[in-house]
C-alpha cells in the first residue's frame, strides 16, 4: 500500500506491492531508452504511475469471470432474451499493448436460471482487463455465460476501436472493428438471432 501526500491532501492507493516496484523501474528504463530525463520535473513520478495505471488496466488476472457470475443465479422460467447491451470495454491489444475501446452487447436465453444483471458487465470486464484479442474476448465472454448459466443459447457483439490502426500502422482514425458469437438458439435460428441483433441496434431510451 502506497500512502501519498500530495497537493495538501492524503491519497491512500491500494496496488499489489509484490510487483508495483517491478513494474516502476521497466517504465524508468523505457524513458531513458527514448533519450528522456527521467529527473525532470513532469516525469520524476512518472514510473510509479505508469506501473499503477498498468496494474488497474490488466486487473483482470485477478478476477475469475465465472465466479462472479455464480455469485448471483437464480431460477427463472424465463424464456426471453436477456439482453445488456452498451456495455463500456476498454482493454489493451496484446500485439501492442495500446487500447482498444468499445462496446459489448450480450444476450442469453434462460434455462431455468437467470444471473443478477450487473454481474454481465462485470463478466465482460474480467476478461477486457487483461492482454486481449477482441476475437478472443468475445468468445472468452460467450463461454464463460453458456458454461455457468447452461442457457438455451448466448449472443455476443462487440464494437471496438483499435488505437494500434488509428495511432501507428494503417492510420484510420475511424475504423471499427465488430466481433460475434453465438450459441444454442442464436446459432441455429436466424430469426432469433436477427432479433437480437435488431434489439440491439434499436434506441429504446
């Protein structure tokens, strides 16, 4: 636990003391690399910063997604899909480790158990906060809900924009990546699965 006063008032940040120092003294040596002064002024504090900053950005190797998401079931007979959709990601491209940032939307039709609603984007948290693919985390967030919930079928869109095209590489400031999977009834009924895909693509607020 680092205590800090700064600025007149006391900030208490919790970070994993284990490898917080570890983390610090790579972003030092990557500042002297690029030929900065890792001493002046706007950079002195910079490492240990950096290495929390990056410490909350991967804190989900920390988390386990099904856990969670057994925190919170219950019976329902339900049949109806469950849809949470917009859900904020933001992860980091394990080809670059810059961010990609975007939305998830998720469905599931129930099979006698519905979960809490909040526990979805907590799912879909666990799994961005980590080195990442969005290929590999839709699919990550699609068999973590099929494998706890056992449900009659999952659907899972998510729209992303990659820093690593729109920063460096190719350049395309508005280019959106869209990654699916489905399950069950989503994958086996078009109409089911164009009612997801309409509902979510509908303003309903």
């Amino acid at each position: 636990m680092f205590d800090n006063i700064e600025e007149g008032y006391e900030r208490r940040d919790i970070y994993n003391k284990d490898n917080i120092d570890q983390l610090a003294q790579c972003y030092l040596t990557m500042i002297e690399t690029i030929k900065e002064d890792p001493q002046r002024e706007g950079l002195f504090k910079t490492p240990i910063r950096a290495a929390k900053a990056f410490q909350f950005l991967t804190h989900g190797y920390g988390l386990d997604p099904a856990a969670i998401l057994k925190s919170a079931i219950f019976h329902e007979d339900s049949k109806q899909i469950v849809i949470v959709k917009d859900i904020e990601i933001y992860s980091l491209c394990e080809h670059h480790m810059l961010p990609f940032f975007g939305k998830a939307h998720v469905g599931y039709i129930p099979n006698g158990k519905i979960c809490g609603l909040s526990k979805i984007p907590r799912v879909v948290d666990a799994f961005s906060r980590r080195l990442q693919l969005q290929e590999r985390l839709t699919a990550q967030i699609k068999d973590c809900i099929q494998e706890v919930l056992n449900p009659m079928g999952v659907a899972v869109v998510i729209e992303a924009q990659h820093l690593c095209m729109s920063m460096r590489g190719i350049q395309k400031q508005n280019s959106v990546t869209t990654t699916s999977e489905f399950t069950g009834a989503f994958l086996k009924n078009y109409n089911t699965r164009q009612e997801f895909m309409h509902l979510i693509g509908t303003k309903l607020h």
